[in-house]
C-alpha cells in the first residue's frame, strides 16, 4: 500500500478537475463529524474551491509535493522546538 506521501504526490499530478474530484471527496469524508462544526466544513469547502479556482487562472502555482512536505516539516520542528 502507499504511504501518504505518495498519495499526495499522485493526488497533486492529477489534472485540476481531479484534484478538485478528490477534495471534495475528503472533505466530505471529513465533514461527517471530524470537523468541529457544520460552518467549518463550510468554510473548508469554500477555502479549497477558491484555492483550485486562482490556481487554474494562473493566479497561484503548485508546488512541487516533497518541497512543500519538506517546508512544513520544517516549520512543526521549529514550533515544536519553541515549546
């Protein structure tokens, strides 16, 4: 089986209606009661449409899946480092 960032990586190299496919499908998979409320799912929603939506008209670009994961594991190390 995959481990997840290899999911990641194969979900991000998906065309944007597939990308968009496969959010939503996790957000709704999300919103059955992992979400604290209604309204943030709503707002989840609304962010990754919005998000998809700048991307397809240029106004943002991807990055590269390891490059992102990399940064983020950095910034929890520094904040885990904080406190």
């Amino acid at each position: 089986m995959a481990d997840r960032d290899q999911i990641v990586e194969q979900a991000l190299s998906l065309a944007p209606e597939d990308r968009a496919y496969v959010a939503d499908a996790l957000e709704q998979s999300l919103s059955s009661g992992s979400f604290a409320s209604a309204e943030i799912a709503a707002a989840w929603a609304h962010e990754i449409e919005r998000r998809l939506v700048s991307y397809d008209r240029g106004e943002i670009k991807a990055s590269d899946a390891e490059v992102a994961l990399e940064r983020i594991r950095q910034h929890l190390a520094a904040q885990r480092s904080k406190g």
